[in-house]
C-alpha cells in the first residue's frame, strides 16, 4: 500500500467569523513548512444559526471547502476530513481554530514533534482533566506539567491588556491564552483545538461521528476522549506556538454561551463523564462508580 506523506490543514468556521477568515488561511498559507492541502469545512446550514442564508465565504487562494449536509458544530473542523482521508494511511492532519493567526513556524514545531513520536496525537495546548474536577488514573506518563502563569511574561502582559479592556468598555471579557502552558513535556487528557492538533486519518475509529446531541458544544472533550477510545495519546509540545487570537475572536465564542441548557464549564463536565460511563475512557480506580451518572445524549 502506498503511504502518503500528505500533510492537510483543516478547520471550520461559522457566519459571523467569515470576515476574520482570511486573516487565519493566510497565517497558515505562509507557514515555512511544506502544506499539501489546506481545508474549510462547513455545513449547508448551522445548528446554531438557522436563519443563515447559505453562501461561500470568500478564501484565499490555496484553500479548499468542503461543503457538507451534517453539521457537527465545532467539530466540523476535522470529523468530514476524517472521512475524506480515511483511506490515506499516513496523512497528517492538523485542525485548528478559525480565530487565529500562526506564528510561521507553527506547523513545522508540529510536525517536528510527530516525527519523533509518530504513535501519538500531538498538541501545542492541552489540559488535565483534574481542571475540572474529573477523577481519574493518569495511566500515561510521563505527564505534562503545567507552568505556573506566572513565568509566562507574554500572557502577564495580555492579561493586563485585557483588564485595562474591561474597564474601559464594561464588559466582562475572557483571560487570554496563554503562550507556554507547559514546563515539562507529556501527556495530557485534553487536546485543545486553539493550539493545533495533529492527527492521523486513523487516530480515531468510526465512533467519533456519534456525537451527542446535547454535547456537541465542546468539541475538545469529545474528540479527545475519542483518542484515548482509539488508545491514541494526546502529547504535550512544550515549545510549540499557540496561534495568537485576533481582536474579534470573542465573536460568537462557544465558551461564552449557553448551549443546550449547560454552560461550558458544565458541558465540560458533562461529556467527560459520559465519555467515562459509556466508553469507558479516564477510568478511577480509587473511585470505583464515579464515572456512572445520567448524562443526556
């Protein structure tokens, strides 16, 4: 079988982002390392914006869309490019968020890291489960170690901007990202798209298009509860970019709304724990029975 060395670039977007799109295609596009294919894919019609009037939005020269019937809400930004690739053993593909700009060297701190451990999915941000207060055995070591905000001087200095923002306009905005969110290398629970996640066609099985109608918010627990599903790992690139947020990416933002009736920090919650009871993934042994709860789907 021949074994493609592809690498494909794939995120989504929704209306009220079209304008900002550009801005992110062209950050990726200017990438120093090699890009075969770089992807927007989007539904005929949005869960979240039903009166939208379907149209294309305008890309840059070098990008696909793929337009298709299911809309899977954020998640779109990889699952119809699973199905596309699914054949195409080897292929690496990296799905990020439509809100950012990636610093040149963004996909070849990724790629770099691949090479070296080709079996795991490799990330640039993550999180560990204990964030939301999700009991589990940490089975895969060594473990990320997260680095205290304090030593991070790029994210002090936006989280004054940020600040001085809120005064300024009254509204309550969310902290920034920030630049290194790791001290030490490792495995960490949650995959988080804003960063880039590199994976391959078959680092999930078919079950990942099942997603749960209630859950379908929060696309980083479920994708990421499907890689440890397939026994894939998530790995933590300490020195990788994490692409910078635009000044509108606030617009429309998931994590800011109410979506099925559960916050974030709920739906968090939520799939984790139906991802624990019904696939059996992030299991505790010291809490036998923790995991089990009625979590609709």
């Amino acid at each position: 079988m021949h074994i493609s060395r592809m690498i494909v670039v794939s995120l989504s977007t929704i209306p009220p982002r079209f304008n900002m799109l550009g801005d992110t295609l062209r950050s990726i596009l200017n990438q120093r390392h090699k890009i075969d294919v770089v992807r927007v894919n989007i539904p005929r019609t949005y869960r979240r914006f039903p009166e939208h009037e379907f149209y294309r939005p305008d890309l840059p020269d070098g990008v696909t869309i793929s337009v298709g019937d299911e809309d899977y809400g954020p998640a779109t930004k990889i699952l119809p490019t699973l199905t596309d690739y699914r054949d195409r053993p080897g292929v690496r593909i990296i799905y990020c968020d439509d809100d950012r700009i990636a610093h040149p060297d963004w996909i070849g701190g990724l790629i770099a890291k691949s090479n070296e451990r080709p079996g795991d999915c490799i990330v640039n941000s993550g999180w560990h489960l204990n964030k939301i207060g999700i009991p589990h055995d940490e089975a895969r070591t060594p473990r990320g170690v997260p680095l205290r905000s304090l030593w991070d001087s790029t994210y002090r200095w936006n989280r004054i901007r940020q600040q001085l923002r809120q005064l300024r306009t009254g509204k309550k905005l969310p902290k920034p990202p920030r630049t290194r969110i790791f001290g030490s290398e490792g495995y960490v629970d949650i995959a988080e798209g804003c960063g880039g996640v590199l994976v391959r066609p078959d680092s999930f099985d078919d079950r990942v298009f099942d997603v749960p109608a209630k859950l379908w918010s929060v696309d980083d627990i479920w994708l990421s509860g499907m890689l440890e599903a397939n026994n894939v790992g998530v790995w933590m690139n300490r020195i990788g970019h994490v692409p910078a947020e635009q000044d509108e990416a606030h617009a429309d933002a998931l994590y800011l709304q109410v979506i099925e009736g559960y916050d974030r920090q709920q739906a968090n919650a939520a799939c984790a724990r139906y991802l624990q009871e019904n696939y059996g993934v992030w299991q505790s042994s010291k809490l036998p029975g923790a995991a089990k709860g009625s979590v609709p789907a």
